[in-house]
C-alpha cells in the first residue's frame, strides 16, 4: 500500500511537473518584445524600411492605404492579420466584406512585398500580422508622422470571415456617439478616438461616401466655396465610383495636423470629422490637436501602440503564414 501510495504521488508530482513546463513554455512564446526578430531574423526591420520606401516612392498613397488597412484589420477583432486573407469557394473572407471592398490595393501589395523578401531572408519566421504594424510605422514616418516603438511576436489567425466584422467598423456616416461606444468597447477614450481620426490627415475617400451630404448653404457644416468645389469634382461619380478626393485638401500627402485645422473651417470631408467638432465630448481634443502638433504626433502615436496590442494572437493561439493572403 505505501509503495502504491508513494508511485501515485510521485506520478502527480510528475503530471504538475509537466503541465509547470508546458504553461512557462506558452508564456515565453507569448510575450511580445520589441527584439522579438533579432535572432531569428536580424535583417527584418532593414527588409521592411525598404520594402516600404520602394513603395512609396513608386505610390505615395502607399502609407495613407497601408494605415488604413492596419485599422481595418485590428479595430474588429485584433490585430491578426485576417483582413488580408483571400476568399476561396468555401469562404468569403473579411476584404471581400462590403466595407472592405474599397480598401486600396496598395496597402496589401505593400505587405506581400516585404512577406515574400522576408520568406527569403527567414523563412517561417515572421507573421503577416507584425509585417503590417512594423510596415504602417515606417510609412507614417516617410510622410512626416511619429515614430514609435512596435512589441512583436504576433502570430496570423486560422481563420478570416467577412460575416465576423459586420458592424464592428466605424462608417463615415455615424453619429459620434455610436463612435464613442464602439472605441469605448474597445478600451478607446474619447481622446485616444480623436487622435486616431487625425489619420485622415493622409488618404482620401470616395465620393459615395460623404456627397449625399454636401450642401452648399452650409446647413451640414460644409464651407460654401469648398461644398461647391467638392459636388464638381463628384458630379459623375454615380457613373464612376472611383471617383475620390483628398481628406485632407491642404496637405493631403503629409502627416501633420492639418486635418484638425480644417475641421473648424468646414473643410472636413465626412459626417463623422463634422461630428468630432458639433459634438461637445470630442471638440476640445480638436481644438487642442489644431494647435499643436506635438502634442496630436504623441497622443496619435500612444493610440496606434495601443491599437497595435488589441487582441494579438501569439504562441500556440496563431499562426505564422507562409503566406499572408492564405492560411496554413
């Protein structure tokens, strides 16, 4: 009986011993660092930063498409790269939802660059998901914006489903308030919500999407020489959807904080960048970015480390894809 005793204790002690292991292994592979390449693909950033400047260069809406991009991809469901996965016969992924399908291609083609010279440089080895908040970092400091610091470590996810991001994304039509609660539910504050507005200070938008809206007896807010300008430059967009103007006309291909300058003087192109400055909760983080740049670049850039954290998968929970517009 003693001996029976003392082998039942020495397999628990075992089975503890075991699972000890296994759950200090899942916590070291889940740890994002911000040295997570150094070892296993010391070239990465170098492999980014020119992949990307390549791409600029050639496309200077390359940054304002990848930014985008990066949020379509993090703000539903985390930062996992699942936006950038195709549809197949089985599965309509999430780009092939209907607020997706306007992303610019641009921001994906950026990606399956920098993927396919780093499968060559370390295979296996970096995901998709740290590619595009590494490569999002870079292009906003080509055109002017703050350098901050990535963690990595991500892994991909196994799955992408458009029928998972329905509602989950802002639409430039929403009243603040549902805005408010979205980034809320999300563990957004109203400021860090407006700081992140500030990226449309890049990129542009279609016409669909806001000249329902222009009226240049300025009833929404419009200035009346830009509302006259803005419904010739989009008189034939129902016979051409691509038609698209600038977000931000004054400087529309440099990150700066003019997009929170023009919002006072009807320069705005959305109903949602009215919005930030009607509404009472949102106006004075407006004000205070319109005057002062730093403080919108560290208060931007405090919010896009935070929005590159949101619901990362790492360890065991993702994968790395070999490549990013199909899964393992």
């Amino acid at each position: 009986m003693a001996e029976q005793s003392q082998l039942k204790n020495l397999t628990i002690l075992l089975l503890l011993l075991c699972l000890s292991f296994q759950s200090l292994s899942f916590a070291a592979e889940s740890h994002l660092t911000v040295d997570f390449y150094s070892k296993s693909c010391p070239k990465f950033l170098d492999i980014i930063r020119e992949t990307i400047t390549n791409k600029q260069i050639s496309t200077p809406t390359t940054a304002a498409a990848a930014l985008r991009l990066f949020f379509h991809d993090c703000f539903p469901n985390g930062c996992d790269a699942s936006v950038l996965v195709s549809s197949t016969a089985f599965n309509t992924a999430e780009r092939d939802s209907s607020i997706n399908l306007s992303l610019p291609g641009d921001g994906f083609d950026v990606v399956i660059r920098a993927k396919t010279a780093l499968e060559l440089a370390c295979p296996n080895t970096v995901s998709c998901s740290d590619i595009i908040a590494v490569a999002v970092r870079d292009l906003l400091v080509t055109v002017g914006g703050p350098y901050y610091e990535i963690s990595l470590g991500r892994r991909d996810s196994r799955t992408s489903k458009s029928s998972l991001v329905s509602d989950l994304l802002p639409l430039p039509s929403m009243q603040i308030s549902k805005l408010i609660d979205q980034f809320s539910s999300r563990g957004f504050s109203v400021q860090e919500m407006v700081a992140l507005s500030g990226a449309h200070t890049i990129g542009f938008s279609h016409c669909k999407e806001f000249t329902n809206r222009v009226n240049p007896n300025n009833s929404t807010g419009y200035n009346p020489r830009f509302a006259v300008a803005l419904k010739k430059a989009c008189s034939n967009y129902k016979n051409d959807p691509t038609i698209s103007v600038f977000n931000d006309v004054m400087t529309p291909n440099k990150f700066d904080n003019m997009y929170f300058q023009n919002i006072p003087k009807g320069l705005g192109l959305l109903e949602s960048d009215h919005g930030l400055f009607s509404d009472p909760r949102t106006r004075p983080f407006v004000e205070l970015y319109a005057r002062d740049q730093s403080r919108f670049f560290n208060d931007f850039a405090g919010a896009m480390q935070k929005l590159s954290l949101h619901g990362v998968l790492t360890g065991r929970r993702g994968e790395i894809r070999r490549r990013c517009d199909a899964i393992n």
